[in-house]
C-alpha cells in the first residue's frame, strides 16, 4: 500500500520584505508585467542578508533601487539613486542624486516613489492669452 501524500498550503504566513518589494512593483507598472519594465541587476542571498538591486529608466533618468534585508538582526534598508540618461550641454559626466532611503516599509517606498514622480514632473510655461485672436485662427 502506498503512502498517501498531502500538500499542506500555508496561507497565514507574514511576507517576507522582498515579497512586498515584489508586490509594490506589480502596483508601479500594473496592468504590465515588472520584467517589461523593471531589470533586475542582482539578486543575492547569503546567510546574513538578502540584497536586490533593480533598475528602471524614463526618457531622461535611470533609477535605482537598492534594498536589503539583513536575516540575523532584522535591519533592513531601502533606498534609491537617480543618474541622467545623458550629458548636458559642456559637461562630460552624467549628473545624478540621491532619492529617498532608510528603513524597508511602504512609508519609505512611497516617499521613493513620490520622489521620483517629482523628478520627472515638468514646470508649466505661463500662459498668455493673446490680446486679439486673428479671425482666421477663430
């Protein structure tokens, strides 16, 4: 008689860090998929911690975001670093900076995330109705 076997599923379990870093991705670039999107750069696992860096781009900018988890005291970090795509006008080098970092929760996330949404947003030129509109644009 063979020994029947069960699949037993853990539902209750907490989420690891890097799970939630995976389901934030998903939110950033939902309805796509994190690969189209996002490269993963390293993914590395040791006794002592969990390290990911990934790596995005926009027209102009490249982020980075590091992030680790240390497995023996529970400090983790997250964190992220912006370089320009391109040079400017004169320059040799690509300029670049640090965004948000410290502890691995969504506070820092989000702040990582509204972060880079400021450093891509655009200033408004002002508007200036014209005084007359000449009747063939009218």
């Amino acid at each position: 008689m063979e020994k029947e076997t069960k699949v037993v599923e853990i539902s209750n379990r907490e989420l690891t860090p890097m799970e939630h870093l995976d389901q934030w991705l998903d939110k950033l670039v939902f309805p796509g998929k994190v690969g189209d999107f996002i490269e993963e750069i390293s993914n590395g696992l040791t006794k002592d911690e969990h390290t990911r860096e990934l790596c995005f781009y926009t027209d102009e900018n490249c982020y980075f975001i590091h992030a680790l988890v240390r497995l023996d005291d529970g400090e983790n970090y997250i964190g992220c670093q912006v370089n320009a795509r391109k040079t400017r006008a004169g320059e040799d080098w690509t300029r670049g900076n640090d965004l948000p970092d410290g502890p691995f929760n969504k506070e820092t996330w989000n702040k990582i995330v509204y972060a880079i949404v400021n450093y891509e947003l655009v200033k408004l030129t002002e508007y200036v109705k014209p005084p007359v509109v000449p009747e063939e644009v009218a």
